[in-house]
C-alpha cells in the first residue's frame, strides 16, 4: 500500500467526514483528495517530477501536512526539514538531499533564501494560487510501495544530521501499527502538534488517515493553544513527548478537555510522578508508552502505563527485539542473561524499517549489523518479560570504576519537590574520573541554593552512595530539542549558566 491510495481510498469511504481541523482549513476526505491532488499538479508545474527530493521548510499546520501528502501522490520525496535548523544544518540538508525544489513560508522565506543557492524556491501561497487553477480528478501515476516516501533529517545532536530515507511501504505499516498499539478507534480525533519533520507528527498524522480521523493541526506548540484546540475541536487522542505533557498538566486545565481519553507517548522516558499526575487528571481509557526511532519506527509497546509506569513492554507487532550484550562490536547472538542489562537490538526485517542512511555508509556500518539494527538504546527486562529502557549506551558514566545511568537516578530525583525539572550526567572529575552531576530547575518560587540543598538531602534519602550526585547545579533549564530529547552533551560541554552550584 502506497500513501497516495490510502488517502485517496479513505476519501471514498468517508467523502463528507471531517478530516482536517485546527488552525487554518477545515476540510472533509473530499476535500483534502482533492486539495492533495492540485497541489501535485502545482508541484509538477514548477518542475517537480517522481523521484525528485522537495524539500518542506515550513511551520506545522495543514499547508505542510498537504504538501507532504502532495508529494506522496505525484511519486516524489518529501524531505520536511526542522524549522529549528541554522542555516549552516539547512543548507547542509539541501546538499545532501540535492533537493529540486524548497518550499517555504512567511516564517522561513529569508532564512532559506540565504543557503538555497541554485535550488528553486516557492512560497507556498505561490503552490496554493497555482493548484486552484488545475482541475481536480485523480492522477495518473500511483507511486510503487518500495518507492521512497520521505526523507526525515536526524536532529544532528552530534556532527551533521544523517538522512533517514523511508519507503512508502515502511510509512504505511508505521502508520498502521501506530494505529493499532495505540487503540486508535474510527473517527479519532488527534491533536497535530507534533512536527512533521519528526516521526511522531507523521505518525499521527498518517494514522489519522488509516482510520478515518480528524487531524487537527496546530502549527507551533503552546499549552494555551493546545487546550484551546483540544476543546474546540474535541480531540479524543493525544500522541506528544512528556515535555509537553508535563506543560499541559501544569496548565492546571487539562482536566478541561473533556473528551480526551486516549494518550500515548514517545521520545523520551515519562516519569512514574508524571504518568500518575496524568491517569488521575485524564482518567484514559488507553495510556501507551511507545519506543521506537526514525530509523525503525516501533520497538516495543508498553500498553498500560497506568499499571506499570515507565515499561516500554514488548516487541510491537511488526517487530522482533533482543537484548545484547553493550560492549561494542557485540553480535546479535551475544544475548545478555535474565535481569541483565543489555542495548536493545531491533531486527531489519520490520516492514516499518528503513533500508539505511541516506548517502552514508560510514553510519549504516555503526549501527546495522548482521540484519539488526543497533538502538544503541540500554534496558533490562522483568520477570514478565516486559522491558524497562536504562538510558542510552553513550550516557552512560563510568564512575570509579563503575557503570551508572542516569535515567534511574534522575527518575528517583524529580520526586523532589524543590524541583521541577532534572538531568544527570557525568562531568570530568580527577578522582573518579567521571562524577555523577545533577542539573536542577529550581521548583517556582524556589531559591536556586535552597533547591540545591534540598536535592542533596533528597539524594541521601533514596539513593545509594554510589549513584548520588557529587555535585548539584541549578540552571534556568534543561536543555532539550525541537522535540523534547535531552541535550546531554550541552551540559558536559559546559555550555549552562550555574545559579547556584554545590
């Protein structure tokens, strides 16, 4: 199945269902069919043919999420670039997709310009004025399934973002494997919030689509926006990252959308104290932790936060995992025992898989070995074979010796009340080689000293000698990507502003 059909098949069984809703259009399936297939013909006509990479530099909302659906229906590739790049990461990008053609908004128009060099450049409003002279019916070509859907940039955390090709097939069955582990029901209305340029927004995106849905786009993610939408609209579902979760319940109004009932997360880890805070305030009917990546979209599936917070659970349903040993250069034969700790391996024969980076063998061979891909993600399992994530093979801090985590400790650390928010890593230190660091946000109305002093205590209460923090800093605030990842390496780089340090 290509995504084009999919779309095009959903618009026949519901032609008069809403699908799009939120900031700016409105539109039923017949419409969006229709507003898809002129914009193709408009890509077209400014040059664009199969095959050929269109890069999306715009805000989120309806006008990128038709665009991307665009490009799908005439057979080219999609290449929706983060809007939080520099124009060093964008031009970069360009390049490297050897994009023929960039398209742009009121709110990127002179960045791209800038770096765009020989590249075209089209305002959308150009694309949008030029599709409503084409008639509409349905077009010709339909894009083969092994085809190439989307190119999604890696956020570039370390060195130059890496191309993530994805076929249409891979995008099809992301899509519907997010709808089914996510208990998506017909006719789900979910909040568009998430970017595109990450796979979270497409997934919830295209899987709005699988089922019949409404899409109710917001363009750039603000917590009174959010719960305005979410009212206004009735938005059932919600698929964020806990950064924005932990934004909406300290609104103190999320208990205000009244018809939300289904929540699920991804890209980072959720805190037990978060996930409780939303059962009693939600009170879903289906809370889902969801692990996976750009690369491979589902790892596992941990299908009742609210009875076991922080279990990423197991394989997802097109999916096979194992864990294996984290020295490097492990194969995947070398399984790690019952209770160990082991990097998550996900097997490339996933139909949601990728086939490799784009142009860059140098990372294929870091992570793709034998017919796995390498997460570079650690975990445990439990007695019921749930899996339980531990942090990233790269976090970890070699402490006198020892092998320690940071995503435990930090877990055991929120609960302070002085905070509101932490981050755990491991600094230079010329005894222990790495010293365990926490960096504190200060809760409201918290001195910076005293929210130091009280982590400190706090530590001595709940965790051994071994994992406490040799040293509190308070900053103004963690770090974190577009879309909500921790910046780890911001802070053992020394880039923070300590407001008090102990």
């Amino acid at each position: 199945m290509d995504l084009a059909t999919a779309l095009g098949w959903a618009a026949q069984r519901h032609p008069d269902r809403r699908a799009v809703g939120g900031a700016g259009r409105h539109l039923t399936y017949r419409q969006w069919d229709a507003r898809t297939n002129q914009l193709a013909r408009a890509l077209t006509a400014v040059g664009v043919r199969p095959g050929d990479r269109v890069a999306l530099s715009l805000a989120g909302g309806e006008p990128l999420a038709s665009l991307h659906l665009a490009a799908q229906k005439l057979g080219a590739v999609s290449v929706p670039l983060s809007t939080r790049f520099g124009p060093d990461e964008l031009g970069y990008c360009l390049g490297d997709a050897a994009a023929a053609l960039l398209v742009t908004d009121a709110t990127t128009a002179e960045r791209a310009a800038g770096v765009a060099g020989e590249i075209p450049v089209r305002d959308v409003g150009e694309l949008d004025a030029r599709g409503a002279d084409e008639p509409d019916g349905a077009l010709s070509e339909v894009p083969a399934e092994d085809t190439m859907s989307v190119i999604l940039y890696t956020s570039g955390t370390t060195g130059r973002p890496k191309g993530v090709p994805r076929t249409h097939r891979a995008e099809h069955t992301a899509a519907v494997a997010h709808a089914v582990q996510t208990q998506q029901r017909q006719g789900e209305v979910v909040l568009g919030v998430m970017p595109m340029f990450h796979t979270m927004g497409l997934r919830t995106l295209l899987a709005s689509i699988i089922v019949g849905g409404t899409w109710v786009g917001q363009p750039d993610y603000d917590p009174a926006g959010s719960l305005e939408l979410m009212r206004a609209e009735n938005v059932t579902s919600l698929f964020l990252v806990p950064t924005i979760y932990w934004s909406l319940l300290h609104s103190g109004r999320l208990g205000e959308a009244r018809t939300l009932d289904r929540l699920a997360y991804a890209g980072a880890a959720m805190t037990p104290t978060l996930a409780e805070q939303l059962v009693d305030t939600v009170a879903p009917t289906a809370f889902v932790n969801h692990f996976g990546s750009t690369e491979i979209y589902t790892f596992t599936i941990g299908p009742d936060v609210a009875a076991k917070p922080g279990s990423a659970g197991r394989a997802g349903i097109f999916s096979q995992v194992r864990l294996v040993s984290p020295e490097p250069g492990a194969p995947p034969d070398a399984l790690v025992g019952p209770g160990e700790q082991g990097q998550v391996i996900v097997s490339m024969a996933s139909p949601e898989a990728f086939g490799g980076y784009w142009q860059r063998p140098d990372a294929d061979e870091k992570v793709i070995r034998d017919g796995w891909y390498y997460t570079g993600d650690l975990a445990t399992t439990d007695d019921d074979g749930d899996l339980w994530v531990a942090g990233r093979v790269d976090d970890m801090i070699n402490s006198g010796g020892e092998n320690i985590y940071p995503d435990e400790i930090e877990a055991a650390l929120v609960r302070c009340a002085a905070v509101a928010d932490v981050c755990v890593v491991g600094l230079p230190d010329e005894r222990w080689g790495h010293a365990v660091t926490a960096f504190v946000v200060p809760a409201r109305g918290t001195d910076p000293a005293a929210a130091v002093s009280a982590i400190a205590a706090h530590a001595r209460s709940v965790l051994p000698s071994l994992k406490r923090p040799k040293r509190v800093i308070a900053v103004e605030a963690i770090p974190r990507s577009g879309v909500g990842k921790t910046l780890r390496r911001t802070l053992v780089a020394g880039e923070f502003e300590a407001l008090a340090d102990a």
